[in-house]
C-alpha cells in the first residue's frame, strides 16, 4: 500500500541499482517511493544471475547501509587472470601486492534483492511498492505525477527512472539513444567443479567471445562452486541451453586444468547482448540512472558497478541541494555532468575490448597477446587497469 500521494523522489524501477537509489535516498533523508513493477518473490526465483561487486560498489553500498549484511554472503575474489585464445595466463591482478582485502566479490542477484528489499522496508524514508506498473507521466514547473495503471497519482518533486534498458521513464522523457546488437549471446549459469577455486576470477578471450568464470562461495555440501558467463555469437547458443551433456562438454573443454572435473551444472538462461547509451540523463524533473541511462557488454563485469556510481553520484548532488528544487533542471545538469565522462569511457572500452577480443584474425590475435604482455609488465598501466577493475577513481 502507498502510504502518502506525495514524495520527494519516485523511483521507478525495483531492480539492484533502483533499491540501491532509494536506499541512499532515504538515507540521506528523502521521502522516497520506490515503484517496482515486478514481485520481489519471483525476481529472487527466476533470477539466476551474480553480480560481480567492485571494492569502489562496496563503499557505495556501505553508504546505502546494507553492505554489512552483503559481505556476509559475498565471495571475494582476490586475483584476476586475463588469457587469451590458447595462451598461458597473460595478464594477472593479484590483490596480494595491494591494501585492500579483495578487488571485488561475487553475489547471487537473489541474494541481493531479498536485503535490499528488506533494507527498503525498515528504512523509515523509503517505501518500496511492488506489481506498480506506470502508465504515464505528468510535469509541470512545480512537480511530476506519476500516474499508475490502476489510475492512481503520485506527487514528487522528481522521477527518475531505473527500469532498464527498454526504460519506460526514457520514453516518456523523449530522450533517443545510440543503440546496436552485438549479435551475440551471453549464456549463465552455475557450475560445480572438483578443486576449490582459490577465489581466481577468469577472463578467457576466444575467437567466439570471453568466457568468464567467476568464484562463488561453496554450496550447503560443501561442492566448489564458480558462476560463468559465456559469450557465443548469437544464435548458437540453443544447443548448450537444451542439452545438459554437451554443455558439461564445453565447460570441461573450457575450465582450466586447475578446477579439476567439472561435476554439475544448474539452471541456464541466455540473454541477447546489446549496446545502449541515452544521449541525455535528464530532463526537467526527471532522470536515468544504470541501464535506462547506459547498458554495457558484460566482457568487464561492470554493469551494475556503474549504475552504483549513478546512484551515488546522484544522490550527492540532490543531497547538497536539499534546500533547493531538486527537479530542476539546472541542479539536474550537474549530475549528468558528473556522470558522462565515466559512463562514456565505459561504454567504449567495452565496446572496443568485445570488438577486439571477439576477432579471430591472425593480426589481431597477435596485437592481443602483445598488448596484454605490455600491461603485465608496465606497472603503472597494470596499476590503471586493476584500478578499473576495483571501480576506483584513485589509485589503489
């Protein structure tokens, strides 16, 4: 039930970087309703993905005061190896050499979204409404209305909009964005192998996309237990989603020698890889964050790390402006200032880097190895990329 007809922000969307705003926003001492379309009971079940959480994300969830129930249940990862095609290990991240206790951990999405909901409901800034799906928008100099498909209103001094990357805020907004297919697929799943993992996180570059393997904490047996992402060329990914013992194949074929037999695979899904950029953030009275403002190709990990970043920055800029009109335009603008620079130089990189590493001429694969060669023994540039790879904007 909504509790009042009028707030300081609408949040619309109940996805991680959505709970995450709202959280901060409460927080901070916003009157905050967030609008979730879904239930957060199915999104828990049907959700089989992890979230790969940077050092920088965990700071960010510190701040929406969650992170201590999070690290409980997160598997750190304390190295990272780069290979590319049937190369030995090229680049390697180790968190060894560093102050810090992990570059980052891995968390089941379920996991995430059943704390961030029940954080939602103790916060006594925050209400969080589920199965609310939006019907329209109304702005005028002193207010936005969302307006509900059961015909109900709702007054807030600003919307904005984190439901994905088909985002109806972004419609509505008329705001267009640069968009294209990557014509492939990214298939998920859970994988149980015979030796632990050692909390390594894997990025393998092949001709027909990376193949990630990332560390995840053991299950209630005990069993050693990674998540992948794998990237096929769109179209041939039914087999392996339909016929269990040809994808353990190619998982066998594909795991290093070092996690041993691979025993078990759980559920898979498949998604369509694409890429999408708005070209604004905001509008009077409204704004995006994460993927309704920028959806990247997961070769990174860093989805979600950047819709944080979103979050935060956000949530900064209205906080210093509490006394103001936080819709209008010209406090607005300053997030999307803040934002574009990062978001911009993420979503080339990962477009260039999936371009690159998804080639299978014999020049390029060569300028590959070289480069990564480079990286590993220069070590200011090894220092910028493991920096990235954190969600740092210092140097660790």
């Amino acid at each position: 039930m909504i509790k009042s007809k009028k707030y300081d922000v609408i949040v619309v969307g109940g996805g991680l970087a959505g709970m995450t705003q709202a959280l901060l926003l409460g927080n901070a001492g916003f009157k905050t309703l967030c609008l979730d379309q879904g239930s957060i009971k199915n999104q828990i079940r049907s959700d089989e993905r992890t979230t790969a959480i940077s050092y920088g994300s965990s700071k960010i969830l510190a701040q929406a005061n969650i992170w201590q129930d999070i690290i409980p249940h997160g598997c750190p990862i304390t190295d990272i190896q780069i290979l590319n095609g049937d190369s030995p290990v090229l680049l390697d991240f180790d968190v060894t050499n560093l102050n810090k206790d992990a570059l980052g951990w891995i968390v089941d999405n379920g996991l995430l979204r059943s704390i961030m909901a029940k954080a939602l409901k103790k916060n006594k800034y925050c209400t969080h409404i589920e199965n609310a799906k939006l019907a329209d928008v109304r702005i005028d100099d002193h207010k936005a209305v969302a307006i509900l498909e059961t015909g109900q209103s709702i007054e807030a001094k600003l919307i904005i909009g984190a439901d994905g990357r088909q985002s109806k805020i972004r419609a509505l907004m008329r705001v267009a964005v640069k968009e294209w297919s990557y014509e492939q697929t990214a298939i998920i799943a859970v994988i149980t192998h015979e030796k632990p993992h050692q909390n390594i996180a894997v990025e393998h570059f092949k001709n027909e996309g990376p193949f990630a393997i990332l560390p995840m904490n053991d299950n209630n047996n005990g069993g050693y237990r990674s998540a992948i992402v794998w990237t096929l060329h769109g179209g041939n990914e039914k087999p392996y989603l339909e016929n269990d013992a040809l994808f353990l194949v190619a998982m066998r074929e594909r795991f290093p020698d070092f996690y041993g037999d691979i025993i078990s695979a759980g559920k898979r899904a498949a998604y369509p890889l694409n890429l999408i950029h708005a070209y604004h953030y905001v509008t009077p009275r409204m704004a995006l964050i994460a993927d309704a403002a920028h959806g990247i190709h997961p070769i990174a990990g860093q989805g979600l790390n950047l819709g944080l970043r979103d979050a935060a920055a956000l949530c900064g800029i209205l906080t210093t402006h509490k006394n103001d009109d936080i819709g209008a335009i010209n406090i607005l603008q300053k997030y999307e200032v803040a934002r574009r620079s990062d978001n911009t130089s993420m979503v080339a990189a990962t477009d260039l880097l999936n371009k690159l590493f998804s080639n299978n001429m014999k020049s390029v694969n060569i300028m590959r190895s070289t480069g990564l060669k480079l990286i590993e023994k220069i070590a200011p540039a090894k220092k910028f990329f493991m920096k990235q790879a954190m969600g740092l904007k210092k140097a660790p």
